[in-house]
C-alpha cells in the first residue's frame, strides 16, 4: 500500500517523527501522520495550518507499507462518542500513545475526522518493523490557491 505525507520541503528527504502533540499523540511521543490518499493527506494539512503559502514549500512524500505488515486498527465504533471534538483530544493521544508503548505494530489505522468514512495510518519510527516501511519518494506539492486559508 502506497500512503502520503505532505510536508514542508525542509522535511521531505526522509520520514520523520516532530514528536509535536497531534490527534493520536502526545509531546514527545514521535508518530508519522500518512493518508491513503494525496487528497486526503492535503485536506488534513488545510484543517491543522493556519496558513499554508505557495510555490515550493510543500512536497508530497510516497511511502510504501508493505502488504504483508500487521496493521493495528482504531475503529470509529470503539471510541466515545464526541471523540473528535478538540477537547476528548486527550482521550485519543491516550490511545496513541499506549499504541507506540506496547509496540504491537509499526502502523496503527485511525479514522479520519475530516471524512468519516475514510482513515488515516499512523507510523511508529521506534517499532522494529519499521524499517520495512519504504520512502518512496518526494513530489512537488502546490497547494490550488481557491482553498479556504491558503494565502
């Protein structure tokens, strides 16, 4: 399975876990954010930006989950209801992080906010399997300037 990442280009020769505090993890708690899709993983750069700019700031980064690599699985189901209202965030970095503390899979599937019926796949650097999981490479990236908040 093919995933992307959009990042800034400073960011894109290699994957690589900020450790900042996000929807599935807390501070310091290194995870890498992928989307199935290049449209996905660009609607969920929109909604966490506060402005995205232009021109070369951005690359897309391909990264190849290999087929056979157990993928541990959140289920939109299990969690409370409400859980992607921004103050239960808590409640899903606890699950995040007890995901990469009992190391059971280098990838962990997360429902998206954004579309409901779509997920996203959360990487664990620190997991021996990780190294089975491929930089691809990276892409140019130009955010279409009708998009609510790019400037």
């Amino acid at each position: 399975m093919i995933v992307y990442r959009i990042t800034l280009a400073i960011h894109a020769d290699k994957l690589v876990a900020s450790g900042n505090p996000a929807k599935w993890n807390s501070k310091d708690v290194r995870v890498i954010y992928t989307s199935p899709s290049r449209s996905l993983a660009c609607l969920e750069n929109i909604v966490h930006r506060n402005s995205l700019g232009h021109g070369t700031l951005f690359r897309t980064i391909l990264v190849e989950i290999p087929d056979n690599l157990i993928i541990d699985r959140i289920n939109r189901k299990d969690l409370q209801p409400g859980w992607y209202e921004f103050q239960n965030t808590p409640v899903t970095q606890k699950l995040g992080n007890s995901w990469v503390a009992n190391g059971s899979a280098a990838v962990l599937r997360v429902p998206s906010v954004i579309i409901p019926e779509e997920f996203n796949y959360t990487l664990n650097p620190a997991h021996k399997d990780f190294v089975k999981i491929k930089y691809l490479r990276n892409e140019a990236f130009e955010f279409d300037g009708r998009l609510k908040g790019i400037k």
